[in-house]
C-alpha cells in the first residue's frame, strides 16, 4: 500500500478514470453495433446520425486518449466505407 498522501490520491485518482475508461469504451462498443446494424438494415437516414454520433463519440475518446487516435481513425474509416459501399440488389 502507499506510504504518502499523494500516493492514496493518485491511487483514487486512477480508480476514478479507470471507470470512466471502462464506461466510454462500452458505450463506444455499443455505438458501433447500432451503427453496424442500420447499415446492414439500410436504412440511410438513421444510419447518418448514429454515424455521425459515434464519429463525435470516438474522436473526444482520442483526443481524452482513452483510445488512440489512430484506432478511432480507422473505425470511423471502416465504418464510412461500410456505410458507402453498394447495397446488394435482390435477385
């Protein structure tokens, strides 16, 4: 255990952004899920907006560096790619 004052408030400190980490990262994964299966529904509209909300929600998680910029890069590459490509037609 720590022997110093700042040591114990470092150590709170630490608790504190470890749980608000864990909670940024899940509301990211679920994010990402809805806006997977709006692309995959195809529906253009409401998949805009959940991509434009996750594209916010990843960029402030980089810039807190909860992720790192480089993955929240490509997410939202990925995704934009996704969400571009053709939609297959019916047979």
């Amino acid at each position: 255990m720590a022997n110093k004052q700042a040591a114990l408030k470092s150590l709170r400190q630490d608790k504190k952004r470890h749980t608000r980490n864990i909670s940024t990262r899940s509301e990211l994964r679920t994010l990402t899920k809805k806006a997977r299966l709006l692309i995959a529904e195809q529906k253009p509209e409401d998949a805009d907006a959940a991509l434009k909300k996750l594209e916010s929600k990843l960029d402030r998680a980089a810039k807190k560096n909860i992720i790192k910029k480089g993955t929240a890069s490509r997410k939202i590459a990925r995704l934009r790619a996704e969400w571009a490509k053709p939609s297959p037609e019916k047979k």
